[in-house]
C-alpha cells in the first residue's frame, strides 16, 4: 500500500476547506452545553448521512449522541468528535477584549465546534480514500456529546456502543502542534444537597437548621482534607444553591457541587468517599439531612505508544500551518493580553508533553504569537492536570490523540481570549491541519496490519495489568444530567 495517501488526504482536505469551516463556524454561532446539543449534533449527523454515511441517532439513551459508519467489514477505526460548549464563557469572534454575545450566554471555550468538525473532516477523507481504493475497513464517526461536565463517552463506552471497534483517534484544539501524549486525571462529580428547618433569624434562630451552614462546614471539612491526600489530586466545588437572599431566614435548603480528581481511579474513589464523610459530618453537625447526587465521572487516560508514533510522523509530514499577516497582527493582540503566568503554564505543558527537548522548544517558543515548530515527542510519564472522558474509551480500545495549534500561543483553555480566536482562520487552520493528520493515522491504521496489531498487543498488556470498571454506576442516566 502506497503512502501517497498523504497528498490525497492534504488534497481532499483543502479542496472541502469551505465545508468544513462552515460547519464548525455554524457550531461556534450556536454553543450548547451539555447533552443539549440538539442543532450541533444535527448538523454533524445530517452532514454525515449526506455524504453516504448511515447514521444511529439518539444512541446510549442520548438524544445528542450518535454513531455514523462508512465501509464494511474489519478493522473499525473510531474517530472521536465533541461539540458542546460551556455556560458563561459568551463572546464575540475576532475580538481581542472580552466583549460576550450575550450576558453569562455559552461559548466554545475548550474549541469542541473545531474538535467535532475536524473528526468529521477525517472521517471525509477516510470514505474518499477507501472509494478511491476500493478498500474494506469501516470507519466510523462517534458524535460525542457532554463532554464538559458530563462524560458522554463514559456513558456511551458502559453502553457497549465501543465494543468491537479496533482503534480510536482523535484529538484537542491547542496553540501547538504535537502528540497528546500523557495521562489524564480521573475524575467524580457529586452534588451534596443539605435540608433544614427555617426559621426567623433573629426571632427563634433555635427553631431554624441551617442547610447553609451545613455547605459552609462541608467545605471547611474539605479544606482541611486537602492537606491529607496525595498532591497530584484535585478537590473542586461551587455552592450552586446558597438558599435565599434573605440574611433574616435561615436557610432550609443548600447544594454544593464538588469534582474529585486523580491519578488513578481507585485514588479519586478512596478520595470520594473521604468527601462524602465529610458532608455526612456537617450534616451531623446542624441536624440537616443530606441527599447525594451522584452526577458524572471518567477514568484517567491512557496513552497507546505504537499509535502515537505513527501519528507523530504525520504531525510533522504535514507540518505547521502558513499565517497571513492580518493572522498574526490579531494573535499578538491575543498574546498581549496572557499574563506571564499564562505563557509560564504553556511552556510548563510543553515540558510535560515533550521532556527535555520540550523545555528547550517552549523556551524557543515564549515570545511568539504563533508556534512555528512541532513540539517534540517522547512516552511521556508525566500527568495533564485536567480529566476527558476519552480516558474511558482508551481503556476499552488502544487510543491516540493530537494537538493542532488553533490559537495564539499560551492562550488557556476555557477563556474568553480561546472563544475569540474559535471562529477564524487560525483556528480553521489548525482544525483542518489536525483532519489531515487523523485521517492519514486512520489509513494506516486500517492498512498497515503490523501497526494495529502491536497497537493491539501494546493495549492488551495494559489491560492485563489492570481491568476496566465503568466508573459511572449503571443506575444513573445521562438523561438526567441536563
């Protein structure tokens, strides 16, 4: 099998460009958030089934996930696509102050109007490719939906709608180019809800149990736990219901919501339950009563070695992308508004993703609006202090994912500055240039039998040493979690 593979994809690709950022600028003009992305998950499902590809909708008991599979036969490579936004981050496009569209409105903040497009763009090219061939393989397009706060893929991966696949790709919007090649954190989400007796605050505060008081104890518990647990772990939490603005009532009903995060699985479980002690404490301590809602979680992610080489020789075979001069002049007016903390964070990943020679390629990189340069890769052993829900699908099938540069250099994710740069020709560029490389790591996936099956080997030696358990119990339904 010739690998000119490479400038059909690079070909198919730019010559469908307009399709494809229409799609992703149409997802950006509509940000929905989790498990309420009906018009995005629309819009990518009708695109799909358009171009021949036969579509399962509503799948997993999820009316915005679906699964669109071209080919027949073996191997079934996955290509992964999210599309959901995340409340309060509304603002305008091409703007370089925030200046939201709407007050507290959603935006695209972690870029998933890219991330779903680019897969689909792949899965494009993977259909030309095996028409123009005349080859046996399915590709299949997962739409993804919730992954901000509600670990669609987990749901989906408990649901079986994984099993039988040979490999997944994948990737995630950045301001570089290179492999996502370290661990993730896994991760529970749980809502603590207290109930008490109201009552006049100043006349008989002695009739009154506080709930308010019980979220206040709570997080004070969970403070002092901090010190107490390993330190690569993560304990977040937002009072979601503080009772009343009435200082004079007592406060007979109060949520708080919490994320405990960590290495491993079993870590962020031992962790959980120390949580729940806690709140079971307050609860004690102001005669409230506690109910507990037990709303997402996602196992850590696992990297497959074997996949990431391949992907890294098509990362630097198609390179980094060619900026206008309007591009740049707007990146440096995004970069002139990172702090130092900022540009000393990106540069912090780079090490993490690229070892030594990462350090060495972030300190070329610090001044520059626009990485020039793919960040060098390595099997990294370090940890990405953030959690995906692709970490499920890594455990039930060898998994790899890329970095594309999308926005200025430094720029965080889940920003105002990341949803102005979403929707222009920086971000197209990155979003089509990581297509190319999805694409290119799908053919060879389904051509080259040796690479899939030492992805294989490397996987089940994984899995050996450790099995899967769906970190979401089967009673709770993503139906629910809207």
């Amino acid at each position: 099998m010739s690998k000119q593979f490479t400038s059909f994809i690079d070909d198919y690709v730019e010559q469908n460009h307009s399709r494809f950022t229409q799609l992703s600028d149409a997802i950006w003009d509509h940000p929905e958030t989790r498990f309420e992305e009906t018009y995005s998950a629309e819009l990518l499902a009708d695109a799909l089934e358009q171009e021949g590809f036969h579509v399962d909708r509503g799948v997993g008991d999820i009316e915005t996930a679906f699964i669109a599979s071209f080919g027949s036969g073996a191997p079934i490579i996955a290509l992964l696509g999210e599309y959901d936004a995340l409340a309060g981050l509304s603002q305008h496009a091409a703007c370089s102050k925030p200046n939201p569209v709407i007050e507290n409105g959603n935006g695209h903040g972690c870029g998933h109007n890219l991330l779903g497009t680019a897969a689909l763009a792949a899965a494009f090219a993977v259909k030309a490719w095996l028409q123009e061939n005349k080859l046996s393989g399915t590709v299949r397009f997962y739409g993804c939906p919730g992954e901000e706060g509600g670990s669609g893929k987990t749901f989906m991966v408990r649901d079986g709608l994984f099993d039988g696949i040979d490999a997944a790709v994948t990737w995630h919007p950045e301001s570089f180019s290179g492999v996502f090649n370290v661990q993730s954190l896994a991760n529970i989400q749980t809502a603590f809800r207290f109930k008490g007796i109201a009552a006049h605050a100043a006349n008989s505060p002695h009739l009154g149990r506080s709930a308010l008081d019980a979220v206040s104890l709570m997080n004070v518990g969970v403070q002092f736990l901090r010190e107490h647990i390993i330190q690569e772990a993560r304990i977040h939490y937002a009072v979601t219901n503080t009772g009343g603005a009435s200082p004079n009532v007592v406060q007979a009903d109060a949520e708080v919501l919490y994320l405990v995060r960590a290495p491993q699985l079993d870590q962020t479980q031992d962790i959980y339950q120390r949580v729940i002690d806690i709140a079971k404490g307050a609860a004690l301590m102001t005669g409230t009563t506690l109910d507990i809602r037990f709303d997402k979680a996602c196992s850590n992610y696992v990297p497959n070695r074997t996949i990431e080489k391949a992907m890294y020789q098509h990362i630097t075979t198609f390179g980094i992308p060619e900026y206008n001069q309007q591009e740049r002049q707007f990146a440096k007016e995004i970069h002139a508004t990172l702090t130092k903390d900022d540009l000393r964070n990106a540069k912090l990943n780079a090490a993490r993703t690229g070892g030594e020679q990462g350090v060495k390629w972030g300190e070329r990189q610090a001044d520059k609006a626009l990485t020039d340069e793919v960040l060098p890769y390595v099997e990294s052993q370090e940890l990405m202090y953030g959690s995906t829900d692709v970490g499920d699908v890594s455990w039930v099938a060898p998994t790899a994912q890329c970095f594309s540069p999308c926005f200025a250099f430094g720029t965080p994710l889940h920003t105002w500055q990341l949803v102005a740069q979403g929707r222009t020709s920086i971000a197209h560029k990155g979003m089509l240039l990581s297509a190319k490389v999805m694409a290119a790591t799908t053919i060879d996936l389904l051509t080259t039998p040796t690479l899939l099956s030492q992805a294989k080997s490397e996987f089940q030696r994984q899995r050996s040493e450790q099995p899967y358990n769906c970190p979401i119990p089967n009673e709770i339904q993503p139906s629910k979690l809207k």
